[in-house]
C-alpha cells in the first residue's frame, strides 16, 4: 500500500512546494477536506503516524498544551485520515533533556517543539524547512525570528512561540512615591531608592538565578550597548560595555539594597514575577505572560521600553522557540503538510492568545495588532521588529547559555568581580566554539 498525496482539489489556499523527494503535491495551508487518490509516495501503509514532542507552555492542568495540541490534532486527523500524529507533552524542565534521550537512543521523533536546534542541525539530523514548507509559508515567519532559525543561509530551526520584554513597573506603588516610568538607569536607580524609603520589598526585582538568567541578562547588555556577541557575530560577552553593564547593576543597584531580600543569583524568574502579583515588586523586566499574571492578583501595572544607560533601550531582547523535524523516519512529506497547518492563520493566533506569546508570523501579528482583544500584546508585537534573539543559530549557545545560568549572579554579589566573571564566561564561549 501507499500514502496517497492530497489532490489539488481542496478548499482554501493552496501551497505548491518542492519535497525533498522530488516530487511535487499541492496542499491545503489551512487543513481544509482533500480528496484523496492518485499514486503513492512509496511503499508503505496507508496511514502513517508521526510523533511530535513538545514544551508545555501552560501553567495548570487547564490550560496544560496537551490539551492545544490534543484540539488541534484531532481536527487534523479529521480531514487527513491516512495521518496519525501523536504528541507527547513534557515541561521546559524535562522536554529538552526528553528529545535528546530519544534521539540518542536512535528514536528520534518526527518533530520536536523545543528550545534549541543548532546542535542538531550541525550534526545533519534536521530537514531543512524547504523541503517541509513552501516558499509563501518560510516568508511569512516575522524576519527577525526566521533570521535566527538559519544556519549558513539555511532554515532549520520553524520559529514556534516568541515573546519580547518591557519594562513592567506597578502603577500603585509608583502613584503613592510620586514617580514616572524611568527612561535611564540614574532614573530607574532613583525610583528604586524611593521605593526603598516606602517600604517596597523589591524596588527592582533582578533575576539572575539559574532558571532563566541568561535572559535578564542579556536585556540588561543591550541597555548599556553590549550584548553576547559583536556585530558580526563573534563573542563578546567581556567586552567594556558589558563589563561597565554589570559593573554599573553591582554598585549602584544591588550594592546598595534596590534589589530586595533575596540575592539577585538566588532570585529565579518564577519567583520575581509571584512577588510581583503579589504586588511586593516596584519594577521588574517581563514578558507577555506575567500580564495576565498580574491582572489576576488585581495588581495595577505599566510596560515601558527598557531604561537604558542614555536613554530607553531601542533593541529589546526577543526569545522564540522552535519546531524542527528529524530526517531519522523519513516522513518529510507528511511532516510538511501538518506543519502547513500547525502554521496556518487560525493555528497561529490560537496558541498565542491561548498562552499570551507573540505570534511567529506576519500574518498573524497583522491581525493581533489590529484586533482589540489583542490590544494588551501590542507593545510587545510593536517591540518585535527591534528584538535581538541570543546567538541561538551557534552550537556553542547552549553550553554558553548554561554557563551563564550559573555564574553571572555572581558578579553582581557583594564580593563579585564582574570582568572576572565576563572574562571567564567568554573563555566558555571561545573553547565552545
């Protein structure tokens, strides 16, 4: 038997696109019924199953991404009877470490939906998305994020989720010491000893342990004219901007109590966005998320652009995750054609307002922009087109990355030393490469 291709006769729009097989099969980018007939792809049985593995993005049971994936999979299944797709939801905690296990032990899955793809894509596991989606469809990722998912020119990495960060700062608190959203780090400075003096627990919430400290970070170079790497994309992570950068969070923030009880390399992102609902935090970096972390506690809230050291940040952090599919079971055409409705439209706007993330393509980001219901995300999709991703495109970035987890906090500490800790972390990085 054989896998019967979709006909050309389908409702909705149609996409063209070159497999790697050679062949040429018109499908539908919105999923819509198909007749199936025709001669087969090769040999095989009618109904192929594929395997995706990926993050949950949920915060409960309810609203767990086994139950988005679930929905999804059974309205595809639906109109494509001779495909079966199994999905296995793992939290970020485990879902990375899970691929890997699977792929090592030779099983890897069709698709995975994590938080890095360099690696495999430099050991030549990964299909390139051109011989998975059509040219329409790679144009239609948001330039920034496809940008970031190409190695030597080529996609391997399908941009999944993103999200930015803004300055989110509580409207309360900043009512009753009388002050404005600061521009500059002097002003942040100066609205956090204000804070201070009115009791706030966490007049500036820093972040810098391991859960997600590469991130604050990182946002935190950009605003003084550094980052991890140069314009060209070699390291740079002990350069003199960025040296001046945690010099600068080191004495005049946590040097001098701005940053709360808890030491900024023991404070994890999780814990800084509850103090934060819970209405302890004067300011704190955020992404879309804790908006509706917030609203739900009742805490009054404002986003500005990143304060920086002359003015606001012009380049935000931008973080996305990503969908990439293994050669190992050799299901590319099948594979494509989920992924034209994984990506179409509906799909797209679905798991973003589902999970509050910015959308991964410019026709879905048209809409959300336009739309009132979205109107909460629409500083974060305006901070979009100015978002620098981390190095995610080096094979070396997830040891970097990792490195940095355990070791920036320290800089800033009482007896840190910041271009010590610089200069060793870009002796990882150099050695990494």
């Amino acid at each position: 038997m054989t896998f019967r291709k979709l006909s050309n006769v389908s409702v909705g729009r149609l996409s063209v696109r070159r497999r790697r097989t050679g062949t040429i099969a018109a499908v539908s980018a919105l999923g819509m019924t198909a007749v199936l007939g025709g001669c087969g792809l090769g040999a095989g049985s009618d109904e192929v199953t594929l395997k995706l593995v990926a993050a949950d993005y949920g915060d409960s049971s309810a609203n767990s991404s086994q139950k988005y994936w679930d929905k999804l999979v059974k309205e595809y299944e639906a109109q494509h009877p001779a495909v079966k797709v199994d999905v296995s939801v793992y939290s970020w905690t485990d879902v990375d470490r899970k691929v890997k296990e699977l792929v090592d032990a030779g099983k890897a899955p069709d698709m995975a939906q994590i938080g890095a793809y360099s690696d495999y894509a430099d050991k030549g596991l990964l299909y390139k998305a051109d011989e998975l989606i059509g040219i329409r469809e790679q144009a239609d990722f948001v330039s920034q994020l496809a940008s970031a998912g190409r190695i030597n020119g080529m996609q391997y990495g399908m941009p999944f989720a993103a999200s930015t960060r803004l300055l989110f700062y509580n409207k309360t608190l900043f009512a009753d010491a009388g002050l404005t959203p600061p521009t500059t780090w002097k002003q942040l400075a100066a609205d956090a000893e204000a804070l201070k003096a009115d009791g706030v627990k966490y007049p500036y919430a820093l972040p810098l342990g391991p859960e997600e400290a590469q991130a604050e970070t990182m946002q935190w170079l950009l605003s003084g004219h550094g980052g991890y790497v140069d314009d060209v994309g070699t390291y740079g992570i002990d350069s003199e901007e960025n040296i001046a950068t945690l010099t600068w969070l080191k004495d005049d923030l946590v040097g001098k109590g701005l940053t709360g009880p808890v030491a900024p390399e023991n404070l994890n992102r999780a814990a800084a966005f509850s103090a934060f609902a819970a209405g302890d935090v004067g300011m704190l970096n955020g992404h879309p998320s804790l908006m509706k972390i917030a609203a739900e506690k009742g805490v009054k809230f404002g986003m500005v652009p990143m304060p920086g050291v002359d003015g606001r940040t012009r380049n935000s952090m931008g973080v996305a995750d990503w969908m990439m599919a293994f050669r190992k079971n050799g299901h590319a055409e099948q594979v494509g054609d989920f992924l034209d409705f994984v990506y179409s439209e509906k799909n797209v706007l679905a798991f973003s307002r589902e999970y509050d993330l910015l959308p991964v393509t410019n026709s879905a980001s048209e809409v959300m922009s336009g739309a009132s219901r979205d109107a909460g995300l629409k500083p974060f999709l305006d901070a979009l087109p100015f978002a620098e991703l981390p190095p995610v495109s080096k094979t070396s970035w997830a040891s970097v990355s990792a490195a940095v987890k355990q070791r920036i906090g320290s800089a800033v500490s009482s007896d840190g030393d910041p271009a010590q800790v610089l200069r060793a972390l870009q002796l990882t990085a150099r050695n990494a490469e």
